[in-house]
C-alpha cells in the first residue's frame, strides 16, 4: 500500500538519492550530505533556508521517493541581487521510482499544499541545491519521468541544465594568469583571468575536494570574444 510520510531514516534516503546517477552528483560519505541535507550554506557563508520540509514515499517497507521542499532564507530581487527581503518556495529534491509516477504525484501534492495555490513555487533552483553537489540544484535532464511529471502539473522549464567535465592532467597554461581571491566558507573561489596585466575576465570555482573541483561559471569581456581568449581561460 502506498503511504506518504515524514523522513526518519534519512541514512535511506542518502542511498535512494545516490542511485539517481547525476554527473554533479559527487562521491560523499552521510555525514557530509546529512549537514548539506539539513544545515547548508551558500559559498559565503549564509544559511540557504529558513524553513525545511521532507516527506517520504513507501510502498509497504520498500522506499520509493522522496521530496524535500521549504522556504529559503534570502532571495533575488528585480535586480537579481540578493535581499533578505525575498524569500522563494523551493522543492530542492523531488526524486522516485520511474515507474511510479502515482508516488511522485502525492509527494509533489504535499509540497504543493504546504505552499499554497497563489503563491510562486520554484523546483530545482539552481542556486538552493546542496553544497555536497556544489550546490548544483538543477535537475539532471535524463530524468525525464520526473520532468514529465512537474510538467503535467503545470511547472515550465525556465533554464535548461548544461554539464561538461574534463580530466585536468597536464594541461598548461597559455598566457593567461589567474589572480584568486580568498576561499570561502562555502569552499568556493573567486578568481580573474589577467592577460598583459589586464583583467579580461573571471570564474568561479567550487572545491568538493583534493582532487575535484565544479567550474561554476566563466566568461571574458565582451570586447575581447572571438579571440580564441576564452580557450586560453579555459587552459
């Protein structure tokens, strides 16, 4: 028979999630995904939510879903700055069996019903996923039953997930050198490209561990695109 929950195993919830093979999904032992999970921060610092929710879906022992969903502690106003003023409806997590849609729909009605028929409700925020997986919030696009699902209930895509990853062994670098500012709290770094002493751009890099690191964004200046410049960036 199948019951909706609250979470009280999280240890099964942490192995359900990993058997969801994403690229941004990192190697991490529980008690480090348990902080993400509950007590995250963003690279400075800040608490990510103010409120949290997880609900479970079982058909008798066996789990087959969950959702994890709340209200976050700050948000992005008009400008796209960041305001303790605004706060969003996220569902961080919503994950289930493919071919139990049945379970994915009433962890989604739970969600739902918390929130409210007026107000906006954001799934999969890039910026509220878990620190564990560089904060990467985006759901991982071969998951499409869970697509379909949020689709049917009338959520629209808003940015489409793009993920590329490279083995760094004996790259060099061309020309451009890389001026880092201090490392977070959060393990992220800030850093411009300099190129005959001049700024030409700039990344950000968060560190999941010694030998992993999640390229968060990079760019060069407008006016030096088309230059081959961002390849020697990249470099």
């Amino acid at each position: 028979m199948l019951r909706i929950t609250e979470v009280n195993n999280l240890e099964q919830i942490y192995h359900y999630q990993r058997k969801f093979h994403s690229p941004y999904f990192f190697v991490t032992d529980f008690v480090e995904w348990k902080k993400s999970f509950e007590e995250d921060i963003d690279g400075e610092g800040r608490t990510l939510f103010k409120e949290l929710s997880a609900k479970a879906a079982y058909d008798g022992d066996n789990l087959i879903g969950f959702i994890q969903y709340g209200k976050s502690a700050f948000g992005f106003n008009e400008q796209g700055e960041i305001s303790f003023d605004v706060s969003h409806n996220v569902i961080r997590n919503l994950y289930f069996d493919k071919e139990r849609e049945d379970a994915g729909y009433l962890l989604l009605k739970e969600a739902l019903d918390t929130f409210g028929a007026e107000e906006k409700v954001n799934a999969f925020f890039h910026y509220f996923g878990m620190s564990c997986f560089a904060r990467h919030g985006k759901l991982f696009e071969k998951h499409t039953h869970i697509e379909e699902l949020m689709k049917k209930n009338g959520f629209t895509t808003e940015h489409e997930n793009m993920y590329y990853s490279s083995v760094l062994q004996g790259e060099e670098a061309l020309e451009v050198e890389i001026s880092p500012y201090k490392l977070t709290k959060g393990n992220q770094q800030y850093c411009d490209f300099i190129l005959d002493g001049k700024t030409i751009g700039g990344c950000e890099m968060h560190f999941i561990n010694d030998k992993t690191a999640y390229l968060r964004w990079i760019f060069v200046n407008d006016n030096i695109r088309g230059k081959e410049n961002g390849t020697k960036c990249m470099h």
